[in-house]
C-alpha cells in the first residue's frame, strides 16, 4: 500500500502527489543559482553584500567599498557586527529615571512610570541621550584606489564593461570592469563562522601602480542612520597602526569602546598613512593580490585566514545552508509573476542568512546601515524570524531568542514600576536589552506574546522536555504580566486591553485606545499556547490566565466588520484617520488562526472594506505578506497573490532583493522576513487545512512543488 504524504505540486485542475517511494526532489542548485544577481552598472540601489548573520559587508560594483559616499543615499556601503556597538560619554550624567513619566490611564494602575521622549529641558536632553545611545558602528570602509592614465583618482562613471555577479550558492560576488580599457576582476567572500571578508584582486593595473586599497574608519553619527560616511571628528576616536610581515592591525578606540581591524596580504605591500583613519595598501608588481581582513572586538590572537580559506569557508558554509530546510520551486508556472515571486523568495532567504542570523535580534535595516541608531524592535521581532522555523531552520530562529534571558531582568522591573505582575518586554532595545524612550513603543503590547509564539514553533519542530524547561520561565512570567495587564469589565464581564495602548496600527492615541482586534486575538491565543506550555510540562493550568482566556472581550463590529479598534467609532469612511499605517485588523487572522475569536464571514466583509478603504501607500513592505496571509486564511488564493503584488512603493523589491520603502528606508528586512513566511502558509497552510498549495490560485498558471517547510498554527 502507498502511503500518501502532503501535495507538493498542483497544475491546474490536476493535483499531483508526493508519495513514499516517487517523492522527487528540488534540484536546489538549479533553483537557487537561476536567480544569481548581476549588476551591469554602478547602482546605487544595487550593492551586494557578503556575511554570515551575525556579520556583513556590502560592496559597489568593483566588488569591494570603493565610492561610499556616491552610494550613501542608496544601499549604503556598511560594515557592521552584531557585537559593534557605541555609546557617546554621559558627560551630563544623566539617569533613566529622567526619562520616565507618571501616566494614569483608565482601568490601569495609577502613576505608572512609562519611558518617553520627554519635550523640553534637562528630560529631553536625557530621553536623547537614552534613546540615542548605544548605536551600532560602521566599522570600516574598504576599496579600490583605481588610478587613471593621468593621475587622477577614478570616479564611478569610469568603471566601463560592468559586470558582476552574486553567486548565491556560493556567497562569492564576482566583479568584472574596466579602466579605460584595462580590466579589472575582482573575487569577494566573508567567511561562514568568523567575522572576515578576503578578496582577491587580477589585473595589470596592479603592477602600474594604480590599483591601491583603502581602509578608511568612520565616525558614528548619533543620528536615526549611520551609513559608514562619517569622516569628520577626527579627534574624537584613535586609530593606532601595527605592521606585521605580510599585513597590518588597526587598533580602534572611540570613547570606551574598543575594536580591531586585522588585515594580511598574500604577497609583498606598503602602506601608507594618508590622514588620520585613512591608510593605502601599495601591492608590489604583480598582476594579483589577495587581501583578507578580520574584525574583531579583542585584539586578534590567530593569524588571519587567507582568501583561499575563506572562499571554501563561504563555499561550503552557503551549500549547507542551501541544502538544509524548505525550497520552494515556481518553475513550470505560465503567471507572469512566478519567476519574480520565485527570484523575491530565493533573494529573501540569502539577505536574511547574510545578515540576519546572529545571536541578537536584528535591526529593521540588518547588518547594511543604521536606522532607529541600529537597534532592534522587538515587535518586529517574529516578522524577521519566525520565518526560520517555517522554513525547517528553527535552530537559526533560536539563536536570536536568548536575547531574552539577558532581558527577564529589565522586563520585569518595567512590569513592577507599571503595576504589572511577570515581565513586560522591552520595544526597541539592544543587545544589553535597554529600554529605548519612546512614545509610541512604550505603549505598544504586541511584543509581548512573540516569544511564546516562536518557542511554540520551537516545540512544534523538535519537541523535548529539555526545551519547555528552557523557555518556562520566559513564557511563564510572559503570561503572568499578560494577565495582569488585562482588566475585568464588570459591565460586560469581558477582560479588556487598554486604555493606555497603541496597537500594531500606531495611529492610535493611547490615552483612548482598547481593545483593538489583534492584539485581542493574540492575547488569547498566547495564553492558550502558555497554558499547554504548563500541561507539557506536567503542571496544572493557570487558572488566572484561564479566567483571561475564557473571558476576553470579543473583536468589536460595527456595520458587519471588525472595528480597528472598540473604541473606535469611524474606522473606513473617506474621513477616518484610521486607513493609514498597519492594516492590523487583519493581523487578527493571519499569523494567528481564527481560534474562536475571529468569525471568518466577518472578516471577509472587512477584508474587502479595508482593500477598499486603505490608503495604501502609507504601509510598510511586510503588511502586503501580511494581508497575504489573512487571504490564504480566508481561502481567497487570487488575493493572496495580488497583495504579494501590490503596486505600492512599500512594496517595491530591487535587483539584489532588497524590499525598498523610501529614502530614508532603502532597504527593510521585515518586508523579506515576511514574505518568507507568507509564502510557506500559502503552500502549507494552518494545522488544519486540506487544501494544497492554499495560498496560490487554481486557474491553471501556478505550479508550485515545495519540500520541508512547516505548517503555522
């Protein structure tokens, strides 16, 4: 008898299934390598980065750092580490308690101390100083000095024959070029396990002369972006230069941090001082030169590997990485989008591996630039990860979760001086796990519950007693500050949220605001998952957190759809307020399942409404994944095709993968993260779905073969 697994690939009306013993595999290879990028001019929107999750390089088109200032207002040329950090001198001696507020809001405690950005005085010098500090470092520029005939120092309009390449399988960025006529090719990889690049350079203008490397070291900028420009403060930070037999270490001090920058060539060099943190490697005559340097936040104490090493280390390390969990192969499909979706999923999974994949959670823009002063949101924090677990790399999605241990003690004080029981978890935070003032996210509370919900998916992969005492203590103290935080309306004998909240959708005045539809649904689901978290564990059920699951208000409705939010009166006329931002009403039926909290008939009236009613050009490049997935859910394929597809900027995808928002947000991370995430509920589906491919439509143009990603609840 032939045993029949799950369908893996639907043409038409015709579905074909996978069995036991003619189960075919993805040719993985194939499928990642067709979509390769390659960059034919110097692009600013284009740059290419190398890394390894916890550490990344991003390069024009010569293949290393050579115009970062022409590149700056694109996708800037970043080095950044998950443990380069920086804090300016509180020479003012400013405490975080000068950041705090007394706030009594209906049905909360009273005087409850919230983190914000105070407005005038000594408070708002303080709130900038807290929110400011600590902020990521650019770590150094390194490029090409390339000289021309006369003297002068190439532009980017002198690059001529552009070709490069990003080898996805590999990691290895190829770059090929001419100057005026003479070419240029250039090998760039990072290293799978340390925090190095090596590149190794061929051609004739080598032994002319005119073909120098630069290592340049910025200055943080204190400002919401950092892109690695800063080239002014000379005397505010010390580089000190050691030379060794074949190479150099640079010894970085900015304040009280400390930093080093190990560099070794494979043949004979000079180098030289230009300014302060501004050097030149002069390679000797040779028609080649191999370059690798290391970074390091203890000065180095192994050699540092050549390029050949590191070539087979990102060789080996990307096939790994390649070959392990989900694929998800389009080809076969007639729509005319399958090949894009396909090059965005492909795309998606190498940026997020390069940048992505550390021990800390990451910032919106990676490890490419700052924004928000490089800082994570902790909110966001499921949109960048859980994507790991879906795609059967769960171990990468824990890797950033012990942040949370470090922050049980910060989150608990926050809980205790609001009045709270268990731990309220920091919005956007750092690696220490601070408390950023803010005032909007400290009134958000949808970062409560993702770390219940990502050790759920831990457990759904690999279910052991040793990991649900692990996280015990995180999820326990989790659901005990979320029932406490909810309140009991005697009038209508439902646990509320608020008032004192802003929801997902962060339009919304906290002073007024409860009961918004996600944040309900998510509540209640968290606390179910807390609950069954207790029973694994051999323990009886909460009955504190039972009473809050039985009892929490429903998702309010008005005119036959669900508010955004109870107390909200007009949320979707033309002069509603509340069409902007986040479209969360939906979010209550897309990373969650409906649960008895949402009444599927309902939601699709408000699906249509809020399609017709938003203003979708205020969103943000993860809700189109999003409402994706609210589609999926809602069994409406076409429409979970079409908002992958939406024609906004938000929603804007370029050449190396990248989902661009604006210019300030020439790339966003969530925007991937999400959309790996949707894709795999479109081909999986929840726990309970008996549809194949649920999320792609059945018109004959999709065909959509996938092997090991995982369902969501």
């Amino acid at each position: 008898m032939i045993k029949f697994l799950r369908p893996v690939i639907q043409t038409g009306s015709l579905l074909l299934f996978a069995c036991t013993c003619l189960a075919q595999k993805i040719d993985r290879k194939a499928l990642v390598s067709r979509h390769n990028v390659i960059v034919t001019k110097a692009d600013t929107l284009a740059s290419l980065t190398v890394g390894n999750g916890k550490f990344a390089f991003t390069v024009d088109a010569t293949g290393l750092q050579s115009f970062p200032e022409y590149y700056k207002n694109g996708v800037p040329l970043g080095t950044e580490s998950e443990w380069g950090w920086h804090s300016f001198p509180n020479k003012e001696n400013y405490q975080y308690n000068e950041t705090l507020k007394e706030y009594s809001f209906e049905n909360q405690p009273a005087k409850a101390l919230y983190a914000v950005q105070i407005k005038t005085g000594r408070g708002k010098d303080a709130s900038d100083y807290f929110r400011e500090n600590t902020h990521r470092l650019q770590l150094g520029n390194i490029g090409l000095e390339l000289i021309k005939k006369d003297g002068s120092a190439a532009k980017p309009a002198d690059l001529q024959n552009i070709h490069q390449e990003l080898n996805l399988w590999t990691g290895e960025i190829t770059s090929d070029f001419n100057i005026e006529g003479t070419p240029v090719h250039v090998v760039t990889c990072s290293h799978a396990d340390n925090d190095v690049i090596a590149v190794k350079i061929t051609s004739a203008l080598l032994k002319e002369h005119r073909i120098k490397v630069k290592m340049r070291f910025p200055y943080p900028t204190n400002q919401f972006a950092d892109m690695g420009t800063n080239y002014t403060h000379d005397s505010a930070h010390q580089t000190t230069l050691s030379q060794t037999a074949s190479g150099a270490v640079f010894s970085r001090k900015l304040d009280n941090d400390q930093y080093y920058v190990a560099a070794k060539w494979s043949s004979k060099a000079d180098i030289r001082k230009i300014s302060d943190h501004y050097y030149n490697i002069l390679p000797a005559d040779n028609d080649s030169f191999e370059l690798s340097v290391a970074f390091t936040v203890n000065a180095p104490q192994a050699s540092v590997p050549a390029f050949a090493e590191v070539d087979q280390s990102s060789i080996s390390g990307w096939e790994k990485y390649w070959l392990s969990g989900g694929a998800v192969d389009l080809s076969g499909s007639t729509d005319s989008r399958a090949n894009e979706l396909e090059r965005r999923i492909i795309l998606s999974q190498y940026l997020l591996r390069a940048q992505e994949a550390g021990n800390n959670p990451p910032q919106e823009t990676g490890l490419t630039y700052n924004s928000w002063y490089g800082r994570p949101h902790m909110e966001m924090l499921w949109w960048h990860s859980a994507q790991y677990a879906l795609w059967g790399r769960s171990e990468l999605m824990e890797k950033s979760m012990q942040w949370y241990f470090k922050a049980y003690a910060g989150a608990e004080a926050i809980a205790k001086r609001q009045g709270y029981k268990g731990v309220r978890w920091q919005k956007m935070s750092d690696n220490e796990a601070g408390e950023s003032p803010s005032n909007v996210g400290s009134f958000l509370i949808w970062q409560q519950p993702n770390i219940i919900y990502e050790a759920e998916l831990l457990y759904r992969d690999k279910p052991s007693k040793e990991l649900l005492q692990k996280y015990q203590k995180l999820i326990f103290a989790t659901a005990d500050f979320m029932t406490s935080f909810a309140h009991y309306n005697t009038a209508t004998g439902h646990y509320d949220l608020g008032k004192g909240i802003i929801p997902a959708q962060e339009c919304h005045n906290s002073s007024e605001t409860f009961n918004p539809p996600y944040e309900l649904a998510y509540w209640k689901w968290a606390l179910q998952a807390a609950q069954q978290w207790r029973i694994r564990s051999g323990l009886a059920p909460d009955k504190s957190w039972q009473s809050v699951i039985d009892k929490i208000a429903p998702l309010a409705i008005k005119d036959g759809v669900y508010k955004a939010a109870e107390n909200v009166e007009d949320s979707y006329s033309p002069n509603s307020k509340y069409t902007i931002d986040h479209p969360a009403v939906l979010m209550a039926l897309s990373t969650l399942p409906a649960n008895g909290m949402v009444d599927t008939a309902t939601m699709h009236r408000t699906y249509d409404t809020v399609a017709k009613a938003w203003h979708w050009e205020h969103t943000w490049g993860w809700d189109f994944p999003m409402v994706a997935m609210t589609a999926t859910r809602l069994n409406q394929p076409d429409e979970a095709i079409d908002a992958l597809f939406k024609n906004v900027e938000t929603n804007t995808f370029l050449p190396n993968g990248h989902n661009y928002q604006d210019k300030r947000l020439t790339i966003y991370l969530p925007g991937n993260g999400s959309l790996l995430a949707a894709v795999a509920l479109m081909c999986t589906g929840d726990d309970g779905n008996k549809i194949p491919n649920p999320g792609f439509p059945k018109n004959g143009k999709w065909k959509v073969q996938w092997e090991g990603l995982k369902k969501l609840p």
